[in-house]
C-alpha cells in the first residue's frame, strides 16, 4: 500500500503571505512529499490576538494556493472548538486520511519557544513526525533544551525532521502593521489576497 507523504502546515495564516507558500515549496520539494494541507487555526493557543474571522482567512489561502496541485487546505481546526490544539488534528486527518498516511506536522522555528508546553506534546511526537523549518530573526532549529524533557528518541526524531528552509523575513503581524498603516503590502502578499483583503476592508485597509 502507498503511503502517502502529507505535511500539515497550521498556522494563524492571518494573512497567509509569500513566506508561508515560499517555505511551503520548499519543504514540498526537500522531503519529497505528495501533498501539503494548510490547517488555519481556529485560535492558536499561543496566540492572544483575535485572528480574523476563520472564513476570511481560509478565502484568502483558497485564493493563494489556487493553481498549485500540491497545495489544498482544511477547514478542520475552523469547525472544532477553541483552542485548536495540534493532537486534535492529527488524530482527525489519520481517520480522515487512513492509517497508512505519513504525517508530518510542520512548523517554523519561532515555535520552539514554549513547544514543551503544547497539549500532550509527548503523545503528539509518537503519532507524527515533527518537522521544524528554519525562521529568519531566529535561531536555527536546536534541541538541546529539551533533552531531559522529551525521551532521547524524540529528540533524535525531531533532528532528523529540520529542514533548513530560505530565510524570508516576513511576518503577519508585520504585514497587518503595514495594512493598517494604508500600504498594500505587494511585495509579500499575493495578487490575490491583496484583493480580497481590499474587498473585504480587513486589517484596517481603506475603505
Ligand atoms: P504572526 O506574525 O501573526 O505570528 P506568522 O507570520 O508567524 O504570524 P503564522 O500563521 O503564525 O504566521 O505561521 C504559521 C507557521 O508558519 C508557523 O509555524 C510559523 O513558524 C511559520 N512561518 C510563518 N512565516 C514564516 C517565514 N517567513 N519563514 C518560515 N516560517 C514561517
């Protein structure tokens, strides 16, 4: 039987920018998959801004993968309740998907911060592997805080995942700064979602 290769990409995606689908091909193309989901987050709960709404965000990612046969995305985490805990998600995408999928939970580097902390993080690293990208302004991905915490094997699991992804130095809540400052963002935003995002009047964009 195939197993197939997905990588779940969560995030806030508040707005999904050229950094995500940047590193998105990146890691598509490095790790050989077959396909990558994006899995906005209902409310991370790392996060203590109030995101835009679940809706908008998912239009603005339709409209930027649109075109790329690897891409799709998910509504799962939209239609749970808050938070959006990570566990939750993969259990929901072995059924989804079958057990024989191989998954892989991607995220950026920024995250390690508090990653000890996550729901369940121990049960999370046996279910899936774990791949952390680099981030530009953070440290390259390491570990070895962790050691003591996570058993020897996870560690080494989480090693094994890095995936030294281009440095792109763009962040949404720069990009939301920027909005609500009046500027359009264009060369970090897709055409796309510079229309809808101008459509909808998000972000504190001109009306
Ligand atoms: P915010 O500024 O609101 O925190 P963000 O730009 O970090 O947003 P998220 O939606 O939180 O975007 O990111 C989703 C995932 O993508 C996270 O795992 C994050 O680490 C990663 N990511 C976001 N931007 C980049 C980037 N420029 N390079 C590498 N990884 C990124």
């Amino acid at each position: 039987m195939k197993h197939i290769k997905t990588i779940l990409f969560g995030g806030s995606f508040d707005p999904i920018h050229n950094g995500h689908l940047r590193v998105g091909r990146a890691v598509l193309e490095e790790l050989a998959a077959d396909q990558m989901i994006f899995v906005p987050a209902r409310r991370s709960p790392h996060k203590s801004h109030i995101p835009a709404g679940g809706h908008h965000r998912l239009a603005m990612i339709q409209r930027a993968i649109t075109g790329s046969d690897k891409f799709s995305v998910s509504d799962c985490e939209l239609n749970r309740g808050e938070p959006s805990y990570t566990l939750d998600t993969i259990y929901f995408f072995r059924k989804e998907l079958g057990p024989e999928v191989d998954l892989t939970w991607l995220m950026g580097a920024d995250q390690l911060a508090d990653f000890d902390k996550w729901y369940r993080v121990e049960e999370l690293l046996d279910i899936c592997r774990v791949s952390v990208m680099y981030r530009a302004g953070y440290p390259k991905p390491d570990f070895d805080c962790f050691r003591g915490v996570f058993r020897p094997d996870q560690i080494t699991r989480l090693e094994q995942g890095v995936v030294e992804t281009p440095l792109i130095e763009v962040s949404s809540t720069e990009i939301r700064r920027q909005l609500a400052a009046g500027e359009l963002c264009r060369d970090v935003l897709p055409e796309s979602v510079i229309r809808y995002i101008q459509s909808h009047h998000l972000y504190g964009s001109p009306r």
